[in-house]
C-alpha cells in the first residue's frame, strides 16, 4: 500500500495556503500532486539503471504555476483546448467566454480550475481532489462539482478518475496537462523519444489552430505513430499542419470501444530507458510538443525551451460543442461525466 504525505509549498496570490502531497509506493518511487489546479509537480520512478529520474516539467514556485501559461502538469477545465471564438450555443441559448488565445478561449479560461486551489482528503491510498465552479464562471452554464482521483500503485502506475455533475445543462472535457520528458525533466529535448499511438486518424487545423469538424488518415503523413518512432521523425518534416502548430498540438482519434479502458500511446525515453504506457476511456489523445514552452526557470533553476517536453491529453473531442460531426461534450443536468486515464511506468 502506497504512502501519503504532505508539504506546505506556499501561498497563492489571494493568501490561500497551496499543499503539495507526496504518494510514494513499496519501490520507492513518487508523485508529487498540488492543491494549486490539481496538478502533477513531479514523477520520480527508475530509469534502466535503476537510478530515480523526475520526468515531468514544473515551476520552483506557486506563482509559477499561478500565472504561467504552459499548465504544467494541471488539470484542465471546464473545457480543455480551444472553443472558437470564445463563444457556444447551447439549449438555443449562446454563451460568451473570455478570449485569452487570441479570438478564442482556452483550457477554460482565465481564472479555470488550473489556477484554483483545491480541495484534497486522504481515503486509504486515494488522493481526492475536489472543487465547485459556479453558474456563469468563466461564462460557462451550471454550478458543477468536480473531482480528480489519483492513486499510485506498486507497479508505477498512476490512475487519474475524473468525475463533474452540474445542476444545469453544460459543456465539460477534462484532462490533464503534464510535460514528460522521460530522460529526466533537466535534459534538453524530447524529440529522440520514440513515439507510438494507436490512432489512424487525426484532427487538422485551420490557421487559428481551430479544428475543421473533420478527421483525416494519418497514413503517409507526418501523423503516422501506428509503428514506434522518433518523434523528431515526425515534426521534422515539412507539412502544413505542422507549420500550423509550430510542431505537433493535434488531436488524435483513438482505435476504441465506447467508455472502455483502451491503450492510447506508448512512449520511451532513449537514454534512460523509461517507457510510458497510456490508457483511456477518452475518444481523444492529443499530442502537443511543448511547442511554445519558454520558462528560463523551471523546477530545481532548469531552463525549459521549446521541445523540453510533451503532453498526452487525454480528452473528448476538441471544441465540439461547435463541431456537429463530433461526438458531444455536453453535460446534461444531474448526469456524471466520467473518465480514467493511467499512466504506467517501467524500463524498456
């Protein structure tokens, strides 16, 4: 059974007290998760040597986490990547959300559930993290309530359980945005990590990086991750979508059953070995390779730039409330949204 302790990190910009909670299992290795947006600070598991490796990017500090725009390690919501132009029709009625990407709203907006501090109780070896967003926060519809699980398991797995009911008709896609480089968070890039996802579509973009309510095959593009590869295999060629992006920041459409626990990636760290296996219930895995990450002073003074990590977002289907060929993101009054994703670590 997994141990859990807990640190102070420090006070948020309102004066409210930010915990940090420590799992750490029978081998010895670790997760960090904070209060400040639910989020995952640090992973701490053996490479092929055996020697402890955090993969996962931070910030030294709660302001860092408060105020900065890559969400690292956070979890995401109401509702996870872009709505088009800042704004949705639900129920006949529009709704209007703030604009802080460009024309379009973002990972819930300004003031979403990365920037709050969160509830947490300890049950057994379960953290659970919980908050209420309120009716019109961030211009979204409902009072809902909304939990995050983790646990950690003897065999480096970490189960994340996502559950939100509202009193009100609403839209709700979570997920969880932590940076991994699986060579150690202080190395340079990720682009030597090898690569597999079990999708045969993916998403494009239009030039405000909106989906085009389409999916397309990923067989001889740049999207291919059928077969394990270099992710730089990938990025470095040329490719309008990629121009797009400045890199991958696309979503991928998952080979599954409806709401089963399928494998949704595979990635591996070339130097230490560290392999990550990803599960979902989710339709969605989207990909995004720290594209414009630009932090002199990351966790323990290291300096992420560009590439130093990627995300494996697990999500519902990007802006959809918008998109009437996607599978809806809508939350119905009194229904429980629910998704798992697991993240399991072992040496290649």
């Amino acid at each position: 059974m997994s141990n859990i302790s807990k640190c102070f990190f420090g006070y948020n910009a309102e004066g409210n007290a930010v915990n940090h909670y420590i799992i750490e299992n029978i081998k010895g290795s670790k997760v960090v998760i904070s209060q400040l947006g639910a989020a995952i600070v640090s992973i701490i598991v053996p490479d092929k040597k055996g020697e402890m490796k955090d993969v996962v990017l931070g910030c030294n500090d709660v302001n860092g986490y408060e105020t900065g725009e890559e969400y690292f390690g956070a979890t995401v919501g109401r509702c996870c990547g872009r709505i088009q132009d800042a704004k949705f029709i639900l129920n006949g009625k529009e709704y209007l959300l703030p604009k802080n990407n460009g024309k379009n709203h973002l990972h819930g907006g300004i003031k979403s559930f990365s920037r709050k501090v969160w509830d947490c109780e300890q049950q057994n070896d379960k953290l659970i993290f919980s908050l209420k967003s309120t009716d019109g926060e961030e211009g979204y519809p409902g009072n809902m309530f909304v939990s995050v699980v983790y646990s950690f398991d003897d065999s480096n797995r970490l189960y994340i359980e996502y559950n939100a009911v509202s009193d009100k008709d609403t839209i709700c896609n979570l997920t969880n945005h932590t940076f991994f480089n699986l060579n150690g968070h202080e190395t340079a890039n990720i682009l030597s990590h090898l690569l597999k996802i079990n999708a045969k579509k993916y998403i494009p973009l239009n030039d405000n990086l909106i989906p085009n309510g389409e999916s397309e095959s990923v067989i001889n593009t740049p999207f291919d991750f059928i077969h394990s590869k270099p992710i730089l295999d990938g990025i470095k060629q040329k490719h309008q979508q990629l121009t797009i992006g400045k890199g991958f920041d696309h979503s991928f459409v998952l080979d599954k059953e409806k709401n089963k626990l399928v494998f949704a990636a595979t990635a591996v760290g070339e130097k230490t070995g560290i392999r990550l296996d990803c599960y979902t219930t989710n339709h969605i895995l989207h990909l995004y390779t720290g594209n414009y990450v630009n932090r002199p002073l990351g966790k323990n003074n290291v300096s992420y730039g560009e590439n130093s990590g990627f995300c494996l977002e697990t999500q519902g289907y990007p802006d959809a409330i918008n998109q009437p060929n996607f599978i809806s993101t809508k939350l119905k009054a009194g229904e429980t949204y629910k998704q798992i994703t697991t993240f399991k670590f072992s040496n290649n």
